[in-house]
C-alpha cells in the first residue's frame, strides 16, 4: 500500500511516502509548504497522486493552526483522491521515533503536551535517567535535566514527529471527515467566549 503521511502539529512539518513499508521519500520544512512538499515526495519517488491509496495524519496535539492545515488538507486530497486516511497522534509517532522516550511538545505559554494532558514543565514528573524528547524537551531542557532527565541535543532528529512513524503506526483507515483533532486543550478563543 502506498501511504502519503504528514503532519503539521509542530513547528516543523514532516511529510514521507511509504510505500509497502518502504520509506520512499522524506521532507521536513513548514506547514504553508506542506503540498509542495507532497509534490516534490511524489516527483522523487516517480509517483503521481493516483497512485496513492491512503492517507495517515497527524492529528495533534500541537499549534492549533498547525493541527486544522494538516486535517484541512488530508481532507481536501482524501476527497479529491477518493481514499482513506487514518489519524494518528502526534505524541504516538514522537514516541515512536525515539522507543522508550518521553514525548514532550511545547505547548506554548510555558505549558508542555505530554501522553493525555498538558502540564507546566516543573509540574511533569521526571524519571532520573529516562529520555525526554520534542520541541517541550529541547525548549525545557533546563528543567528536565535538573530533574535527571535525559535529553539529545537540539538537531537530533528524535525531537521530530518523523512522518515516517505516522504511516507505520496508521490504523483504521477511514473517511476523512471521522478523523478529529486531538486537543487537549481549549483555544483561546473559546476561552474568551466563556
């Protein structure tokens, strides 16, 4: 199965062509390139957009403009294409790069997503000698490391949601429109209106 993976919760976009397992192709860049990514990956790999059979997508938690282009855009290529796309949590394919790690984004205004809550950096309980790794990690490097924490350096490509994971850890391929965002947390917006 050829499966078109990306997601766009983070700072950094990641996008992969998997092909039967195989990564084909593989981007990093910004959510506002994420279809010229998608363009170039199929180009590399000698395929066109017909040939893809499914789509995987990181659903967050993350940038709340980040979450709704990557859905946004699943949604629009799954119609367009006539496939199936599956969800998969940003947190999960973090992990999945990094086996045994604890997955950590920034979450903003001095708070991080970890595995079902968001949390200030002092407030998440540090295992002594257990990996922290994402965006939370490197930007709280600080805190976990005073706490025992282990974390690689800034460039190590651990601290990205590779997309690569996103294709391998896809599961109930759906209609596009029944995969939902993983929030765990209220936008400002809504905040403000209650």
């Amino acid at each position: 199965m050829l499966i078109l993976a990306f997601d766009t919760a983070t700072d950094v976009a990641t996008s992969a062509l998997v092909g039967d397992g195989e990564v084909l192709g593989e981007r990093m860049s910004r959510a506002v390139t994420l279809l010229e990514d998608v363009d170039a990956l199929l180009r590399q790999a000698g395929t066109h957009t017909r040939d893809v059979e499914a789509l995987a997508v990181g659903i967050g938690p993350g940038s709340f403009t980040g979450v709704r282009i990557g859905l946004s855009t699943a949604r629009g290529l799954a119609l367009a294409l006539d496939i199936p796309v599956a969800g998969v949590s940003t947190l999960a394919a973090l992990a999945a790069g990094a086996p045994g790690a604890v997955p950590v984004i920034d979450a903003r205004r001095r708070e991080v997503f970890v595995p079902g809550r968001v949390l200030s950096p002092e407030d998440l309980e540090v295992e002594p000698g257990r990996r922290y790794v994402g965006s939370g990690a490197v930007r709280y490097r600080d805190v976990l490391a005073s706490a025992g924490g282990e974390i690689p350096p800034e460039g190590d490509e651990r601290h990205l949601p590779r997309a690569r994971f996103h294709a391998q850890l896809a599961r109930d391929f759906g209609p596009a429109e029944q995969v939902e965002p993983l929030y765990l947390r209220l936008p400002d917006a809504d905040k403000r209106s209650m």
